[in-house]
C-alpha cells in the first residue's frame, strides 16, 4: 500500500512540474541567403503573406544584421554566440579543430527537448550530441517538455536561383500564376548592369522566397494544430543576404542585412517595430535568457526580448575573410546611419574570381557588359583595379552604399568616430584575421583545408569549374 502510495505522490509531483513549466517553447526559422526582401518590409515585389501575418502578430526588427556575409561564418557564430573571428572560424570552409560548446548543450541542461533538422554547416563537425533529435519535427506531435525546433529552408539558396529549369519549377510548384514574378517589374540595384539576365535573377529570387513563405505557412499551421502557439516564440530570420553578386559574401547591407521577426504571444505587442541594432549573436543568449538557461559569460551577444533584455546598442560588426579559394580580408562597424569599413587588403580588386559566384548569371553578364565597356556609374565601382583603404557610407541617404564619404572633409568626425569603434571591436574580441590561416593551422586551431583551397585556383581543379552531371527527368 505504501509502494502504492509512494507512486502516486510521484506522479502528482511529475505531472505538477509539467504543468508549472510554463518556459516557452522556441522555434527558430531561417529562409537560407534570404534577405529583408518581404511585403512586411515595405518591398513592392515581394509576395510573403505567411511571413508577413508572422509580422503582423508580432514584432519586426527592421536592423538585424549578421556577423558575416556567407553561411558557414555565419552560422558558426549562430550556433555558438560567439563571433568567427574570435575563435577561428571566419574563413569559409575552414574547420574549426576545438568549437566552444553550442548553446543548445545549456537549453538541454535547462530542461528543453532540442530539435535540430537538416542543415548545420558550422565550419566544425556537427554537434549531434547537442541535439535530441535532428529528423523533421513537424512530421511528429510536439514533445511534453519545453522544445527548441530549428527549421532551415534551403529553397532559397544562391544555387537555386539558377537552377535547371527543371529543378526551378519544383521549386516552385507551390505558387500560383499570379505570385510568379515579372523580370521587367524589378527593381534592379544601381550596381548591377540592368539586364534581361539579371532582370530573371531576381525575379527567380522573389519566387524562392514566396516558397519558403509557403513553408513558414506549413511551420505555423503545425503550431496551430499542436495547440502550442500561444506559448511559443517563433524567430524568422536569414542566414545572410541575398545570393547574388556583392550581396552575399559582401558587408554591404545587401549581404549583412536580414529580416528578424520575432511573435511571442502575450509577450511581444503585435504589429510592433523595432529600430534598435540587432546581431546574430543576440539569438543564442535571447534563447538561453527565455529559457531560463545558463548564459556562460563568453557569450557575446545580448539579450533582446523579455526581462533580462540589454539597453540597445550603439553599433553592430561585420567581417569576410577567405571565401572558398579567394582571400580577401575586410571590417565594418555598423551605426543606425552609419557603415565604414575596412579593407585591409585594398590592392585587391572587388572583382576577384570566387568560382561558385562566377556560376550566377548575374555574376556572367556583369563580367560581360564590363567587358564590353558598357558599365556606367556605380556599376564600374566593382571592376575597378583595387579599393579604397577605407569606404563610409550614410545608410539614411545611400541604402545601396555607392557613395564613398570617407574622403569629405565634412565626415571627418564621423569617419574617426567609427575608426575607433572597429580597433576597440577588433581588440577586445581578439580578432584573429591579421594570423596568417598556415598560422591558424600550425597552432592547431584549424584543419590544413588551404592546400585544398589553394589547389583550386589550379586550372583543371575546381569542381565548380567541371561539367554537371545532367538531372534526372
């Protein structure tokens, strides 16, 4: 009989606990090489409905940006709230011998089932034994305990804005006649040659993004239907900009900039804006703050929703390094209005090869129309034979960033003001692109990659360069 009762008690206990445990559940959504190209963003081409009901039961963040241009660099610090180039892995496609701990080892100590599906790309090996689960968790019913559910959407990736046609139409499939976009309806940015070819790009890339606005309609409808909404924190973000030329693997806002829409029922007042900086970083600490986790003192984000959340900051940063087999070291500091950055190899050229780049149609006219001596204005500023030591733009008057201030007399003050705020950046992270990578390698913090990477400037060499196997109908 006491056996008996002593179960019992337990049970209650248990089933107490539950109930008490009213921590939300956090779901994270990432629409890959997306930027904040969306109808809640203010842009006429985009078709987004899902995303843009996300917004309006919600808060968005119109200045989020990441840390690093490129997926890897950039997840490596979403995984671990730390910057790439605090621990070593800011090349692209390098590998990180020794990675701190990812921030889902804390949410599992704190109690949440972790559910990490599909892409990790880290530039380290793959954590699993951070993770419950990494198989579909919309295929199945919600766990019992507070969860954390990553979801990364690669319909939008670089790679399949230019996909066969075949591949493309899958893509797709989903959208009707109306939300497929016309190339003479875009809106070509000022440093593109305005082209039928770049005019298609983009259209291609609007319709990848109304696919992944189908797929944040999918995770949303499983929210619904597994009665958890109302006490889940839905994040909808990108990894990067856009995948297209001087986006993607560029500073620039156009490769930095991403949407952040953050719906916490209750918690987060609907519709709402937020101007305040955001850095990738601030996801994982967010996290561990609404979980009620253990927020290690390295991390290096700050928390921005709930109690706990920091005062806003005054700037954000940036930085690209190696990317696959091209070199090319550059800073910025970010403000409300202001961007400076540094490009520490200046004799370099914007235009340098990066193979898989130069696959984009986008990427093939320009070099095209340049050839042909056709470029004007500031779409000749990418071929020009090196770069300025120093680029600073006024964001509020120069979204595009095709102005160079950092010669105006008059932006002298501004000019030294960021100055400052990048060394005090770079030193107190202990910044770790000025070491050579053979360097990084001797000292064991990454693996001998660079051989691979420097072989493929060989000619012959590079698998981006070989024939592709032709799709099966």
């Amino acid at each position: 009989m006491k056996r008996i009762c002593s179960l019992l008690i337990t049970l209650f206990l248990s089933s107490a606990l539950q109930a008490a445990d009213k921590r939300p559940n956090i779901v994270w959504i990432v629409g890959e090489d997306m930027g904040p190209e969306l109808g809640c963003y203010g842009d006429p081409n985009a078709i987004t409905p899902n995303m843009d009901r996300l917004a309006r039961e919600g808060t968005r963040f119109t200045r989020c940006f990441t840390h690093a241009p490129v997926c890897a660099p950039s997840r490596s610090g979403l995984i671990t709230g730390r910057y790439p180039t605090s621990m070593g892995s800011h090349h692209m496609r390098s590998t990180l011998l020794n990675p701190p701990p990812p921030f889902t080892r804390y949410l599992r100590a704190a109690g949440y089932h972790v559910s990490w599906p599909g892409k990790t790309d880290f530039n380290f090996a793959n954590p699993t034994k951070d993770f419950d689960s990494t198989t579909d968790w919309m295929k199945g019913k919600a766990p019992s305990q507070p969860f954390f559910a990553y979801v990364n959407f690669t319909v939008s990736h670089e790679s399949q804005i230019r996909a066969p046609k075949e591949q493309f139409a899958r893509n797709v499939a989903q959208l009707k006649s109306e939300e497929r976009r016309d190339p003479a309806k875009m809106q070509v940015p000022p440093y593109h040659p305005d082209t039928p070819v770049v005019r298609r790009d983009l259209a291609n890339y609007y319709d990848l993004v109304t696919a992944v606005d189908y797929k944040v309609g999918e995770v949303l409808k499983w929210l619904d239907e597994q009665g958890v909404a109302d006490n889940t924190v839905v994040f909808l973000t990108g990894d990067h900009g856009r995948g297209l030329p001087r986006s993607k693997r560029w500073i620039y806002d156009s490769g930095i900039h991403v949407p952040l829409i953050v719906r916490w029922p209750g918690q987060v007042k609907p519709a709402s804006t937020r101007e305040d900086l955001v850095c990738f970083l601030d996801f994982s600490i967010t996290a561990l703050a609404l979980a009620g986790a253990e927020m290690p003192k390295e991390l290096q984000g700050q928390v921005i929703l709930g109690a706990k959340a920091a005062p806003p900051r005054k700037y954000i940063f940036a930085a690209r390094d190696r990317m696959d087999e091209t070199p090319d070291r550059i800073r910025a500091v970010r403000s409300e209005r202001f961007k400076y950055i540094r490009n520490f190899q200046p004799e370099l050229p914007y235009a340098q090869q990066i193979s898989y780049m130069e696959l984009m149609p986008t990427m093939q006219e320009w070099r095209r129309v340049n050839a042909e001596g056709k470029l004007t204005g500031p779409q000749k500023i990418f071929f020009a034979p090196t770069k300025p030591g120093e680029e600073l733009y006024d964001i509020a008057g120069d979204p595009h960033e095709i102005n160079n201030l950092a010669s105006r007399p008059e932006q002298l003050a501004t000019l030294q003001e960021m100055r400052g705020a990048l060394d005090g950046w770079m030193a107190e992270t202990k910044d770790l692109g000025a070491i050579p990578e053979a360097e990084l390698i001797k000292r064991g913090l990454v693996a001998d990659r660079l051989k691979e990477y420097e072989q493929r400037k060989e000619p012959g060499n590079n698998p981006n360069n070989k024939p592709k196997k032709k799709l099966k109908q």
